[in-house]
C-alpha cells in the first residue's frame, strides 16, 4: 500500500522523530500528535490508515483512545509500550489494537509488520473475489458485502472494527466448522497467544452484540466457535 498515510501518538519526541522519518524513507506519509486530544483531532483531519499510538500519553491513557477510536473509526492501530508483560499486550488487543510494539524496537520489524497488516485490509477491502454473488452474505437480518467490507443490520450500517470484520468473515465463510480460540488467533490475529485466548471473546461477544446474532455465533463449549447453518 504505497503512500499509506500513518499517525502517530506520541509523547517521546525522539521516539516520534524516529519513527516518522524511518517511515518517511519508505514511502509513508506520517504527521506526529503529542497527546491524546490532538491525536484525535488529526484522525479526523489527516484520516490515517494506520496509527501508531503510545500506551503512556501525558493527557490519557492510549488504551481510552484505543477504545475510543475503534468505536468511531475503522483503522488499524499499533500499540507502542514498554510494558513486556503479557497480560498488558493482551489488555491492549482487547480493547481494539491489532498489533503491539514493544520498546525498544527494531525499525526494520515495525516497516514489516505495517506493511503486513496494510496489505491485509488492502486485499479485505478490495476483495480476492470478484464474483459478486459470493460477495454477498445474508443470514436474518444481516446483510454482508464483501467485496465493499460493508454491514448491515435492518438495512442499518454496523461499524465493526478491522479485526471484529475479520473475524465474523472467518466464521461466516465456514458455516458448521467449529474453530478453535487458538485457530481463531492464528486466522484473524496471525500470530498466537498461548493461553491467552480471551482476546477472542471479548471480540466475539461484541460481534453478537452488535449484529444480535447469539443464535448465529455459536459456543462449542470446551472448544471455541462456529457459525450455525442455515436449517440447522
């Protein structure tokens, strides 16, 4: 995804200046936002199609602007933080990250891992199908297009997140196969998690919630989840 327009959010100045001119030689368009405030200003003014956001802010915390933007915008959002624990990254994740940057980095892995994650919302929204009749999903009330990455719920838009669209596609294009958690994380997360598959829960439960699909999105106690057939 050449040009792709990249925020970040961070209070390190020499962090910041780091990453935006590394990002710069390869390609990306960058703006730098200090504090939370401002970097949701520039969201809305720069429209970003990632954002690199630091979990420490002088104004608030980056896991309320995680939230925050997954409930208002559909980007993919890198967290960058110190903490190595687990249990952080994971808390991250579930309140809407994609991914996570552990200082100190590695400019040359951030490079690879944005250029991963890009290429994948690149081809999600562009479609690997071109036949528009699979581009097309409907079960109740919901109707999915995927060649357009589109939700409906009584002909009413559902903003889902990029991993929570991820997701309900995995599951809904394998109607009856039951997925594991830890499958689930390798399919839509594409990396694991062990012993941390809670992640995939807390998605899960918003994804019934916003869709009101309890019936379509089925526990398989023990196990993980599967989407119901139609007539089952």
């Amino acid at each position: 995804m050449n040009n792709a327009k990249i925020l970040i959010i961070e209070d390190d100045a020499p962090i910041a200046d780091l990453l935006s001119y590394g990002l710069s030689l390869e390609g990306f368009q960058t703006r730098i936002a200090t504090n939370g405030a401002a970097g949701m200003s520039e969201i809305r003014w720069f429209q970003p199609d990632l954002l690199l956001l630091d979990w420490m802010l002088p104004d608030q915390s980056g896991l309320d602007i995680c939230k925050n933007v997954t409930s208002e915008f559909n980007i993919p959002i890198f967290m960058i933080t110190a903490k190595s624990d687990i249990t952080d990254k994971v808390l991250g994740l579930e309140f809407g990250a994609d991914d996570y940057i552990t200082k100190p980095f590695d400019l040359r892995e951030v490079v690879a891992r944005i250029r991963t994650i890009l290429r994948r919302v690149e081809q999600a929204n562009y479609g690997v199908k071109n036949d528009s009749d699979e581009g097309l999903i409907h079960f109740q009330d919901v109707k999915i297009n995927a060649n357009e990455r589109d939700v409906k719920k009584n002909n009413q838009s559902v903003d889902l997140t990029p991993k929570e669209y991820d997701l309900l596609m995995t599951l809904v294009r394998n109607p009856g196969r039951t997925f594991t958690r830890s499958e689930l994380l390798d399919v839509v997360w594409g990396y694991h998690f062990a012993g941390d598959t809670r992640t995939v829960d807390t998605h899960i439960q918003r994804l019934r919630k916003k869709l009101e699909a309890m019936e379509y999105i089925v526990t398989v106690f023990g196990i993980g989840y599967k989407f119901k057939k139609t007539g089952d």
